[in-house]
C-alpha cells in the first residue's frame, strides 16, 4: 500500500494548521507551524494568491485526509459511506473518521499521533474487546473496548502511557490507563472535533 514518507512537518505547514502528526513535537515549541508559519517549498514565502472556491474546498479535503492519514482512495470511500447514512454528509464523515481504530487509540492517549497509533495498530498489539484487531480503519462501536495484549504491556512505550501524557481525553472516550484501555462511552459529536475544518467544504467539493 502507498504511504507518504516525506516530512509530515511539511503536511502541516502547507496546510496551515496542526495536524498532530509528529507527537510529542506538536504540543512543544518545536512545533513547525509555530516556527515556519508559511507553505513549504521555494516559493513559500511568496505573497499568496487569492484561493478559488474549487481551491478552498480542495485545501479542506487535503487536510482532512492528511489529518486523519488516508490515501484519496479510502478518503472518498469514506465519504461514501458518509453520505449513505442518516443525517448530515459532513458531520458523518468526521464521525467515521474519529471512530478508526487508530484514530480512537491515538484521542485515547495509547498513542502521542495518529502515525503511532496506526503502526501499533498494524502490528497487532491492540485489541478490541478482548479479540487482536491489525486493521488501522477498522470502525468501533459504542460501548467497544480498546485496549493492549497482554503479552506487550511491557514494552517501553506503554510503560510511558501508565505515567499518564497529560493530554486532554475528549468526553467520548474513557480512558483507563492503569490498565492501558479505553472505552467508547459515547459516539463522537461535531463539538467534540477540535480539528479546525469545515466539513461543508469537503461535502461541496465531492458534490461538483
């Protein structure tokens, strides 16, 4: 499968906004939106040109995905999916991004970036309900719970999340990490996405 090996610091300064990509580093003062506010690239720094509609609603759909780590393929399955199901295209699309399992590892705490989390993901060390899922995209339910095998509880990483990360859970999610899980108390809610995206864009821009 194709995946992006390049900078994602790159991601986010060409987006212009934290994608939280890289941990730790997206909440310190390293961060490179914070350092290096303007697009990547040899012509960054020059005045920018005014976005057309088409390019504003590409920009979010950019981001979104990059966001979230999806290849455009699975992005627009997604948004598919999305606009199949009762209630607003947008809003659904946001909530099936959430509920991925490595999206719900990383807002959990179990993982400090949603890189992280799909790695753990991919190499089977988490679990839901009881029962070792290794597909990243898999979709939680509410009431499912996540958490670590047994046998990899020990490793240096998840030794780190028992300290605690001090990162804000969102309400949604319970997170235990004593026991190194977390349950979907509830399902995702637009007010609870702190990701500074407009989702009406991305509904517009599938919809020309």
């Amino acid at each position: 499968m194709a995946r992006y090996t390049d900078s994602v610091c790159r991601m986010c300064r060409r987006e212009g906004t934290k994608l939280f990509l890289k941990g730790e580093k997206c909440f310190s003062s390293k961060c490179a939106v914070q350092n290096r506010p303007t697009p990547p690239g040899q012509h960054g720094q020059a005045r920018q040109r005014k976005a057309s509609e088409y390019g504003l609603q590409l920009r979010e759909k950019q981001k979104a995905r990059r966001a979230y780590g999806l290849m455009e393929g699975q992005f627009k399955r997604t948004f598919d999916r999305a606009t199949a199901m009762k209630g607003i295209a947008g809003e659904n699309l946001l909530q099936l991004l959430e509920l991925r399992l490595d999206s719900v590892v990383f807002r959990s705490g179990l993982a400090s970036s949603r890189p992280q989390a799909r790695q753990l993901v991919c190499h089977g060390l988490m679990t839901v309900n009881g029962n070792k899922v290794d597909i990243p995209s898999y979709t939680v339910k509410e009431g499912d719970v996540i958490g670590v095998r047994a046998n990899r509880k020990d490793i240096t990483h998840f030794k780190a999340v028992k300290e605690g990360s001090g990162r804000v859970i969102p309400k949604w999610i319970t997170s235990d990490f004593e026991n190194l899980s977390a349950t979907v108390a509830a399902l995702p809610q637009r007010d609870d996405i702190d990701l500074s995206l407009q989702e009406n864009l991305i509904v517009e821009f599938y919809s020309r």
